[in-house]
C-alpha cells in the first residue's frame, strides 16, 4: 500500500508541482490576493511585498554559505574516502534508502545545517555504489530526515525562545528553557519515532523499477589539489602554500574554543559555517584547493539566490496584513488545554507554507500562539515545540528546503516530492501521540 501510494504521489506531483521559484511567485499572487480579501489595499500590499523583499539577504547569504561551505568540505580526500566508507554498508536498494534516511535524521539532530548538506552528498555517494537505486528517492530520503531538525539540538524555535530578547519574550514575561522543549519526554519520542519510523518507511517506497539517470550527475568529483614543481612562480608557491592555511584553521579553533567556553554549546549557523570553512580549509591543506572547491560548490546556489527574497517578501504580506494571525486565532479559538498543541501543530504547517524559515515563522506565529496558549492553560513548552514540528513536518510539501539538497543532487522537485507527501502522510500519528498523549 505504501509503495502505491508513494507511486501515486510521485505521478502527481511530476504532473502539477511546478519548479519552485514558480512555487514562489503563485504563492506570492495567492498571498497578494488574500491581503486584499482582508481589507488592505492593493498598495498597501504591494508596499509590504516590497519592503520585505530584501528581509532575508543574511539569511540567504547564510543558507547559500551552507551549501558551499558543506559542499567544499565532502569534497576533500578524507571526507570522500568516509563517506564512500559507510556508502558500502548498503547491499541493496532497501538498505540504501533506509542507511540514507537514518544517517541524515541522525544528522539533523545534531545540526540542521550540517544534515541537510552531508545528508545529500551521501545520498549521492549512495548512488555511486548502488546504481540500481532510485536516486530521486534516495535524495527524498535525505530530505526526509529533515523532519528531525526542529526538535534537535539546533532547532531554531526552542533555542530562541530560550534566548533573551527574543521576540515572544514579552509575552511569555520570560524566557521558555530547553528542559520544557527539546528535553522533554515527547520531544523524545517524536525524535525517536522519526529516526526509527521513516527510514522503515522508505524501504517500502522502493520501486521496482528505478528511473534511469543521467551518469552525468554521478559523475565522480575532480581533485583539486595542485602539485607544484620548481619551475612555478612564487606566486604559485604562495596559492599551494599549507603554512597558510594551517595558521588561519589555528585562528578559528582559538576562536570556536574561545566562544563555546563563554557561550557553551550554543551553535549557530555562523558557528557552523565557520566550523565547514576551518575544516575545509584543513583537508583540503592549500588555499587554492580550497577555493577551487568552493568555486565548483557555488553553482549549486542559484536557486537559493533567486528564491528567497520572493518568501521574505511573502513573510512580511503574511505578517503585516493580518493573515497569520487570522489563521492561528482560527485554530485557537476552537481548542482547548488538551486539544490546543494539536491544532497549533497543523496551523503552523499552514503558514509554513508562506514562511519557510523556523526563526521568521517563530516572529510572527509566536506570538499569537504564546498569548492563546496562557490564555487556555496549555503548556508554553509544548506551545512552542508545536510551532516547530508544524514547520517541519510540512517542509515535507513546501519545497523552499528541498533546494540545498536538490542543487547538489541536480535533480528538480518533481524527482523528489511524491516520496516526501508520502512520508508526511505516514508521519502524522507520530506527531499527534506526542503532542495529545504526552507531556
């Protein structure tokens, strides 16, 4: 039945889902649309599109460095010789989708960027070994194990509220500590449930007959290392130069050992990316070898580029026009003590649909979400984590996420969300046992 499903999801969404950036641009005209059915004026709405516009560019050029800087490093010897490593533990089709799915759920635990990059790249590696396996659903499978992030350790949601001065702040009269929201017993279970279930799952999404692949896009990664011989420039000499780099990856462990002993282990994307780029730099031993990895990281940035000022633009429509607020006092307003994490859960992964950014989606769903939760007696704890797990349980559909992993793979969306719909279908019970049961 799964498979069946899965197949048939697969056929609908090559049919009708379009390339995201198109995604983008209906979803900004429905946005657009909405505004004006709630009373705002057509230039009111085109000012809020437009001075949202450019919200995200740190962002962006945060998630861009994602990718390039996790690209650059499973580029190097040492990361590629350990990655084809665990690759071979996979003897058949089934055992590779369910080792991708596992790996990169495990990963994402641990650090949502870091997953969401080396989970493609083994997905990749995957495929390489195992030829016989479908790549559009091995890249689901990492993908997939994206659902773990919001209940990790660098789940942006619970470590801001946790975070003075954070936007909610004021309305909780306080801050929310982890031990009520990544280390409760039903974060737990959800995370468990999700690093077990849905690498089970997958196994039972593997078709028969895989789609043929472009050999192209398994094509083996060029060394970028350089010998230099005597007769080089002294120039040359400088660009291969270990002294180098080796002196600036000391400045960078000086400086993450330094922040951790002041900040203890608060990891950040700007820790991460710093992380990537001080390890990059190490295997990679020269200057130029790591720069001619990261020249051939940055194509697979594009689609972030273009894309993401159109969802800020979107955000701002979302949160100055009124229509997050409609929609979560829409749920609210029917729920109780009991029921009140289970509906925040599903309207938050409606308005994840317009703001697929954990940090955004905490700005302008929080708020109204802490204030009802206080109001009917629920958990704030549990208030917050439901946010989260709405964001990422529906990352599943909106494919604003999917692009890191699809710019490494080269596949589009199509080649990937059938399997994705499909796991969150399959996901659901998971999420509702411990947001309704749990505490």
């Amino acid at each position: 039945m799964i498979g069946m499903i899965s197949s048939f999801m697969t056929r609908v969404v090559s049919r009708y889902l379009p390339d995201p950036l198109v995604f983008a641009l209906i979803l900004t005209i429905v946005v657009f649309a909405l505004g004006l059915s709630m009373g705002n004026s057509p230039a009111s709405m085109m000012q809020m599109w437009g001075g949202g516009f450019w919200n995200l560019l740190a962002f962006t050029t945060q998630m861009a460095m994602v990718i390039v800087t996790g690209y650059a490093l499973a580029s190097s010897p040492l990361i590629k010789k350990i990655l084809k490593a665990c690759a071979s533990l996979a003897k058949t089709p089934r055992q590779a989708v369910a080792l991708v799915c596992f790996a990169g759920s495990v990963a994402c635990v641990i650090n949502w960027g870091f997953g969401l990059v080396v989970g493609a790249l083994f997905a990749k590696e995957v495929a390489r070994k195992l030829k016989s396996t479908d790549y559009g659903l091995l890249i689901a499978c990492a993908y997939i194990g994206f659902m773990t992030w919001g209940g990790g350790l660098s789940g942006s949601m619970p470590l801001l509220a946790a975070t003075p001065g954070n936007p909610v702040e004021k309305y909780v009269g306080g801050i929310i500590p982890i031990s009520d929201t990544i280390f409760t017993h039903y974060n737990i279970f959800i995370t468990l449930a999700l690093i077990v279930l849905m690498p089970l799952l997958v196994i039972f999404m593997t078709p028969k007959i895989p789609k043929p692949i472009d050999p192209s896009l398994l094509a083996e990664d060029p060394s970028f290392e350089k010998k230099v011989s005597k007769e080089d420039s002294i120039a040359v000499k400088i660009e291969e130069s270990k002294i180098l780099n080796y002196i600036i990856v000391a400045l960078g462990i000086w400086f993450l050992l330094d922040y951790f002993m002041k900040h203890g282990f608060n990891v950040t994307i700007n820790t991460v990316n710093l992380i990537f780029i001080i390890l990059g730099m190490l295997l990679h031993k020269t200057p130029m070898a790591y720069m001619r990895a990261v020249g051939a990281a940055a194509k697979s940035t594009a689609g972030i580029l273009i894309q993401f000022p159109f969802y800020a633009g979107i955000a701002l429509m979302m949160e100055n026009s009124g229509i997050g607020k409609v929609i979560t006092e829409w749920f609210v307003n029917i729920a109780n003590k009991d029921t009140f994490a289970v509906l925040t859960f599903f309207s938050s992964a409606i308005i994840n649909f317009a703001v697929p950014s954990g940090g955004g989606h905490w700005v302008i769903q929080g708020p109204f979400v802490i204030e009802a939760a206080k109001e009917v007696g629920a958990p704030l704890g549990k208030a917050t984590m439901a946010i989260a797990y709405g964001e990422q349980w529906a990352n599943m559909i909106q494919p604003f996420w999917a692009l890191p992993a699809l710019a490494i793979a080269g596949l589009g969306v199509r080649d990937i969300m059938g399997y994705c719909i499909t796991a969150l279908i399959f996901s659901v019970p998971i999420f509702v046992i411990g947001l309704y049961f749990l505490h």
